[in-house]
C-alpha cells in the first residue's frame, strides 16, 4: 500500500522544518532508502518567479534545506536546480536563486546550485540533463492553487523539468486545461521523482500560482508517489481526488495511485489539517461542474488578464513570456491583444510585482453570482 506522511510544522524556523521533514521521510523509510551514497541528487524546488520567501511563491528556504541537509547526511551528491517559470536565461535564474533564498541555502549547506539549462530530448519533451543523469531526484513543491490545473504540488512541480522557454511553448500548444494535464503526465512519467516532500507550511489558496492568498495549513507531506500526495491532498482541501486533471490523468496511466482505499495515511493525524473552506481559483468552478453542462458553458465563459498600470514596474517579464506575444508594455500604458490572448496566464505567475490579475466576462460575472 502506498504510503502518504504527515508531520505537524507551525513555522519556518529551520530546527522545527528540519525535525519535520526528518520525521516524514523516516515515516518513508528514512532518507538512506532513496539516496545511496555516493549517488547524485537532485533536490528540484518549486522556484516560480521573482519572489522573496515571506511572499509564499517559492518553495520555502527553510525546507529546501532540510531535504538536501538530509540528502548529504546520507552522503549523496547533492545538487539544487530548477527553471523557472517565464524567460529563464542565466541571469534572470541568478536573480531568482538570490531573491528565493535558494542560492545562500546551496552556499551554507555546502552544496552545488545547478540550473537546468541544458537538455535532452525524451519523448518529445527537452528534459534537464541534471535530472536525467541523476540517481535520485527529490521533488519539493510548494502547496498551491493554480488558475489552469486548479492545484499544484507533486505532479506539477515536475513540469519544471523542462528546460526554458519550452514550457511557454507547450502553453501555446496545448492552451485548453485538459490537454495541459496530458502534458504533465508525459513529463512526470519521463521525470518521476524517488522521493516529494511538500511545503505545505504556508498554502496558497485562491488565485494562485503566484497572486493567491497565503494560508497556513501547519504541515509538511511526504512519499515516494506523487500521485498519491496529490490525491490525498486533495481531499485535504474538500475535493475528490480526480478533481484534479493531472491526477486524473497520471493515475489513469498507471504512473501513482489516487484510490484513497490503497493509500495509507501515516505520521501526524491528517483531521488537523483539514482545511476547510479553502479558496480555489475563480477559474476552477466551471470543472467542478457537471460535465455536460461545463461543455456547453465553455464557449460562454471566459477569464482574461488585466494589467495594473499603476502597479506595473516596466520590467517587461510579461512581455518577453507570453506565447503569443500578445502584450506590449510601454512607458505610458500596457496593452493586451485579446485577439491573440490563449488564456495561459503565464503573464500573471512571472509578474514580480503582482500587477496582474484574471478579470471575468459579462457572462461569467452573472453565472458567477
């Protein structure tokens, strides 16, 4: 039976992360199970955007170092990387690896900072050779809703395998949210990590990835099945497992389990994290739907991103990572081609300074009521 952990967490301070995610993975099997020594790991964050870790975007800090404390104490090779949503060249990753705390963790813990630059092509998709030369990929999401899969943690998280501007890509290709999920599953089942370990200390709940409201939900999760954790987080936030597409889709091919009857709950009791009334994206209801009623009001519903131009700092990461090259920043305004828009919401998960938001139309305003 696949097992899912559970370790109570009330803050960041490290000593309390570190016990936490100890405790979690030795619920597991300890750490010595998925790292042998001498093999190379890489412990792969969730590293969104710009953001500093009191904002609630990134994978905190204070976990990252946990798991990688624990990955060379079982005397792996320990490596930390990831790209980044938006236009990843080099120096953008830098900033991001500073901003995110990431880069003194790597410094202080003695460990190499990677960025997932160079690729390899498997299936079609241009994976990280970082992850495909590893012996041990640890995976470190962060809790959060997502305005197109609904939520994001451990199958998500993985889609940060892909190298740069090929996710923006893969947006343009596949723009509806089902078809989105298949591509999640085709990455997860090339990338699968051995171990994910989620931050789920402070939530995002809302109009996540990137601009939602912060919850603390006072826990840390773990397995070796991805699948698994996000079936079971699901139900954490008053949803089925299969609510979710990427879960649906991943179990559907074999790669996780999400029949709650096959997963065991272990550690801390999972009722104290129960957390109710908790806030998903406006953009979730119509899948929550009845299905042939969600297929006749797709046409009609529509969700666009709006930029505050007051907001706005002129940094142009929009700009440079929408798909379509639909937006235009300039010094007086800031304009969207709605024409050209696909609804991928990259814009609004690369924005540092929040400066975007999902606006409905008529239609979804009076149905949202």
């Amino acid at each position: 039976m696949v097992k899912v952990a559970f370790a109570y967490c009330p803050d960041y301070d490290p000593a309390k992360v570190l016990n936490a995610v100890t405790r979690v993975i030795d619920l597991l099997g300890g750490m010595e199970r998925f790292v042998k020594p001498g093999g190379k790991v890489v412990v792969k964050p969730n590293l969104l955007s710009l953001r500093a870790p009191e904002e609630g975007v990134n994978t905190h800090p204070a976990v990252i170092r946990a798991v990688a404390r624990l990955a060379k104490d079982a005397r792996g090779r320990v490596q930390i990387g990831d790209s980044p949503g938006g236009f990843a060249d080099s120096d953008y990753i830098d900033r991001i690896y500073e901003i995110s705390q990431v880069a003194r963790v790597a410094r202080e813990e003695g460990v190499e900072l990677v960025k997932f630059l160079t690729s390899r092509s498997v299936r079609g998709y241009p994976v990280s050779l970082h992850v495909l030369e590893a012996d041990c990929v640890i995976s470190v999401p962060k809790f959060k809703t997502h305005d197109l899969t609904v939520l994001t943690a451990g199958v998500k998280n993985l889609f940060g395998v892909v190298t740069g501007a090929s996710k923006t890509e893969y947006h343009l290709r596949y723009p509806a949210p089902d078809d989105f999920a298949r591509v999640m599953a085709d990455v997860y089942g090339v990338a699968r990590p051995a171990l994910t370990v989620l931050d789920c200390v402070v939530a995002m709940e809302g109009s996540g990835p990137a601009t939602g409201e912060l919850r603390k939900m006072n826990c840390i999760v773990a397995s070796d099945d991805a699948v698994a954790l996000d079936a079971v987080m699901a139900t954490v936030i008053g949803l089925k497992p299969l609510d979710v597409e990427t879960t649906k889709v991943a179990y559907q091919r074999g790669l996780g389990e999400a029949d709650r009857k096959k997963i065991e709950i272990v550690g801390d009791d999972i009722g104290r994290f129960v957390a109710k009334d908790f806030k998903l994206p406006q953009t979730s209801f119509v899948k929550l739907l009845p299905k042939a009623l969600a297929r006749a009001l797709t046409s009609l519903i529509r969700f666009i991103p709006r930029i505050d131009e007051k907001t706005c700092t002129r940094c142009r990461l929009c700009e440079r990572t929408c798909p379509m090259r639909a937006i235009a920043i300039e010094d007086k305004r800031c304009v969207i081609d709605y024409a050209k828009c696909i609804r991928c919401f990259c814009c609004k998960e690369v924005c540092p300074a929040k400066a975007i938001a999902l606006k409905k139309n008529i239609f979804t305003r009076v149905l949202w009521r």
